[in-house]
C-alpha cells in the first residue's frame, strides 16, 4: 500500500522517541475509532431530533490526519453503514443526504491521506539523510579514548534539525588525547558547512602536527578558505570559537588554547575552577584582522578529575526572567557522577530552566581521568 510502510516507520519512531507517552500515542491513533463508536451509539440511544447521525463524517476526516488510506476508507464504509442502519429505525432522518456527505468526506479524506503520507515519506527520507550526514559530521564517540572516559551532548536548536553550528571531536593521537570543541557563528546551512570544514581538518591535523598552535593555525586557513569558497553578505563577520585540549598519555594535566571560547570547568576533588585562558587567542576566521598569537596554557589534570568543555548556548540558556544559565553554580551543587550521568543532568536541567525550549545549538563534552579504581568503577 502506497505510502504504509511510511506510517509504520514514523509510529514505531515516535514510540520510540517519546515512550513515556506510548499509550497516548496508540490512543491518539484510535480515536477515530473511539469517535465513530461514540457517534453511533448517541444516534442509536438518543431521541431522533438530535440527530447525532449528521457528524458521523467527522470520523474519516479525523483519520485522514493520522491513517493511511485504506483503513480511512474502510473507516468511512462503516459510518456508511451505519446510517443505513439507522434509516431501518428512523426514516426522517435526512439519510440520503448524510450518506452523500460521508461518501464526499471518506473520498476527500482518501485523497488528503495519500498526499499527508507522501510527504511523510520524503521527510523521513530527508531525516534519514540528516541522520547519516549526522554521523559522519558529529559521529559517536567511544566510552574510551585513550584511558579517558569521555561523553558526548548535542542538541540542534533549530525544530528537527539533526545539526547546527556548533561542533566537537575527539583523536586518541601520539601525542595523547585531542578534543575539539567550537561554535560557527550563525546558524542554518552556512554554519554547518563552516563547521564541517574545521572538523574534517582537524581529523587530520590533530594526528600531524606537533603542537597546539600548529592544529590551530590549520583549521585557521580551513575556515579562511572555506569562506573565500562561500561567500556571503555577512563574510567579515563569519567566524568560529574554538577551543583545542590535550591530555597526555597517562594524563597529570590538560593543554588549553581557546580561540575565543568559553573557559572550561575543572572539577578537582569536589571544587569546581574555571580555567580562564592566560592570554586571548583570536577566533578562527579572524587572525588576519586581530593576529595570530595563540596562547597555550597547563593545567593540572590528577586522576579523578573531570572536565566539561561546551559552547556558549549552554551558559546562555534564559529563563523566564533572561537571566543566563549559571553553570558554574550548577556544577559545584552535582554531586560526583560519571561524564554520561552528568550531561543527562545538564540536558535535563538546562530544558527545565529554559521551560522547555532551547533557543540556542548547545554542545558539550565531559571527560574523566580515570582513578586508581579505573573507569566505569564509579566515583
């Protein structure tokens, strides 16, 4: 059937998206049912002046909304037959007239059906393919990498999007441990071509290069060339916030240079610090404007220690009255927790500060260097 196995998809997904509301879902999903049902029992038990029989085509155009085609127009028979039924009892009830319109509604509802399912199935191959250019842009990361407990957060502002403009990787290299984290500013297409660009050399130049401000001075000519490739209205103002760490095999500290971003949180032994750069670092895009001196700064990393790296639509997040999410304070009430246990409280927190919608792409990283009980032993 045209367009079923489209609906099968979009209900096992939607169950599987909000399974909490699982038995909402399926009770949405019959109340055509329940509603013809209803209509057929009031016409059957009610005087014949009220005339419950007249909305019986209420039932098909309802499935129209959420059915495929066959089982609407099967819908539609059965209120046919129905109000034959009913001519048998009352033959003053206009029959002819209210079967007409159950044929017309059952045939405009067949019709509106089919074109609701062929839409849904281009979104969901246009979601399929988000999917997948999700995957190859923001992969998954490993539990481990290297000897370091690393999770991931990623949420895309924009209603159904897959990604945006903010971006993260991580590379277990010869020189240890390297994650990136950085904001394109912007959003839509454009940013997230930008933020292909620096993640797709930095897989490269994180394995290459010696140093720090080597990485950095590559994904700075990848986003110079990138956006001499697209250009735009808005080209002086492109630019991206990064920041770039590495932690050492066997860890004992973490190498920092931030391109503009916000300053990571340390959490060392249940006190949070944050790790404010030394000296500014110009963001990605704009070296030639403002200089590239970029600033590399050693912090202290002892096993235990966890650090959060995210973009700034995480630290501003508004509530109700705009005031910014206060994430430095958030951390020092969490109690210990692992990098997962601890990104599901951010996301929860930060949806039930902002009430619900996030109006920003936020992305954020947590990584733990192991104790002496090693990774996954609890903290």
């Amino acid at each position: 059937m045209p367009g079923y196995d489209a609906f099968v998809i979009k209900s096992r997904t939607m169950r599987r998206r909000y399974p909490p509301e699982g038995g909402r879902w399926r009770a949405g999903l019959l109340s055509p049912v329940i509603l013809s049902v209803l209509i057929a029992g009031l016409a059957f038990s009610t005087p014949r002046e009220i005339a419950f029989s007249r909305l019986l085509p209420a039932a098909p155009a309802l499935a129209a909304a959420m059915w495929p085609v066959l089982p609407t127009v099967l819908l539609g028979t059965f209120c046919l037959l129905v109000m034959i039924c009913l001519g048998f009892f009352y033959t003053d009830l206009g029959i002819p007239y209210t079967a007409a319109a159950i044929v017309a509604v059952t045939l405009a509802a067949a019709y509106a059906s089919s074109v609701r399912l062929q839409r849904e199935e281009t979104l969901l191959r246009v979601r399929l393919v988000a999917d997948a250019a999700q995957k190859v842009l923001m992969r998954p990361l490993p539990r481990l990498v290297g000897d370091l407990e690393i999770e991931s957060l990623y949420r895309a502002a924009q209603v159904e999007a897959r990604i945006g403009g903010d971006f993260y990787e991580v590379a277990a290299t010869p020189h240890g441990v390297r994650l990136l984290i950085g904001d394109v500013r912007g959003k839509g297409l454009s940013a997230v071509g930008a933020a292909s660009a620096v993640i797709s050399c930095f897989r490269d130049a994180a394995y290459d290069e010696p140093d720090l401000r080597s990485i950095v001075r590559r994904l700075e000519i990848s986003t110079t060339r990138h956006s001499a490739r697209f250009p735009a209205p808005d080209l002086p103002e492109r630019f991206a916030t990064a920041l770039i760490a590495e932690i050492p095999p066997g860890g004992g500290q973490v190498r920092l240079l931030n391109c503009g971003h916000p300053p990571p949180l340390l959490v060392h032994r249940d006190e949070v610090r944050v790790l404010e750069p030394s000296a500014a670092s110009p963001p990605l895009n704009l070296a030639t404007l403002i200089g590239d001196d970029y600033y590399v700064d050693t912090f202290a990393f002892a096993p235990g220690d966890q650090l959060l790296v995210y973009t700034d639509g995480v630290t501003e997040t508004r509530d109700r009255t705009g005031e910014f999410f206060p994430l430095p304070d958030w951390m020092r009430r969490q109690v210990p927790a692992p990098p997962r246990e601890l990104l599901d409280r951010l996301h929860r927190d930060l949806l039930h500060y902002s009430g619900g919608r996030l109006d920003d792409d936020i992305a954020a990283l947590a990584v733990r260097c192991p104790d002496a009980r090693g990774p996954g032993d609890g903290v």
